[in-house]
C-alpha cells in the first residue's frame, strides 16, 4: 500500500467534508433567485470528496509500495531551491510587490533550475508577469500588492 497516498488521501477527504459541511451550514445552497453562495463550494467539497475517495481505494489496493515518497539526491535539492526561493519570494512581497516579485521568483527558477538562456528567461518571466497583471488586475479587479517602485 501506498502510505503517502493513503495519507493525503484520507487528509484530503477530511478537509472536503469539512469544506462541504461548512458551505451547506454557514451559507445560502438555494436562494430565490437562483444557485446562493454555498452552492459552488458544495459540490466543489464533493467532488473534491469523491476523488480523494478514489485516491485512498487506490493507494489500499497496490500491493507494492510504490517509488519513494521524497526524491533523492538532485532532486532533492531541486525541491530545497524551490522551498527557499518561494519563501524568499513572499519575504520580499512588501518590497517588490507582486508584479517585479514574480517576474524575479520565475527567472530565478528557470534560469538556476530549468538552465534556460537569459533570453528565454527574461522573455518568459516578464511575459508570464505581464499576463498574471492582466489577467487579475485588468480582467478581474484583483489588486495587487504594490512594491515600493509603485508596481
């Protein structure tokens, strides 16, 4: 059996539960006018619920254990360089905001992780930084945290 799955799988069926119950309690399933605001998180708890239910039937019926649950060697200090660069990333959200911090937490990771050129790094970065702004400030009224550059 696989142990880590059975883990996650039976921490994640608990918090859809919990995530179901609280919507069907706490807020409007049905309102007059239509679907209330409990009625998304609901089904979302369900079927979070029912995958999680099939990840643990899974994980019970294979018999092997499975590949280690931690990588190894390189890939381990991949995951330990990914760690740290995430936390510096939010450490340096006040400072940065979210605009600049991304565009700097991406091209960390793509240029010492993934060993792509400058180029691509710059292009894919910023890019992704631009379109991340578009889409929630511009399109969805989000707004960002704002760095001391005013961006």
């Amino acid at each position: 059996m696989r142990r880590a799955d059975r883990i996650a799988a039976a921490i994640l069926l608990a918090l859809a539960v919990a995530y179901m119950a609280t919507a069907a309690w706490r807020y409007t399933y049905w309102a007059a006018s239509g679907p209330g605001s409990g009625f998304f998180p609901f089904w979302l708890g369900l079927v979070l619920a029912a995958l999680s239910t099939l990840l643990l039937v899974s994980a019970v019926r294979q018999p092997d254990p499975g590949p280690a649950w931690l990588p190894t060697g390189h890939g381990a200090a991949r995951l330990v360089v990914v760690v740290l660069v995430t936390a510096v990333f939010i450490t340096l959200m006040p400072l940065l905001g979210m605009v600049l911090g991304t565009a700097v937490f991406l091209a960390v990771l793509l240029r010492m992780l993934e060993g792509h050129s400058w180029r691509a790094t710059l292009a894919l970065s910023v890019g992704a930084a631009i379109a991340n702004w578009a889409l929630f400030v511009l399109w969805l009224k989000v707004p960002f945290p704002v760095g001391v550059l005013g961006f």
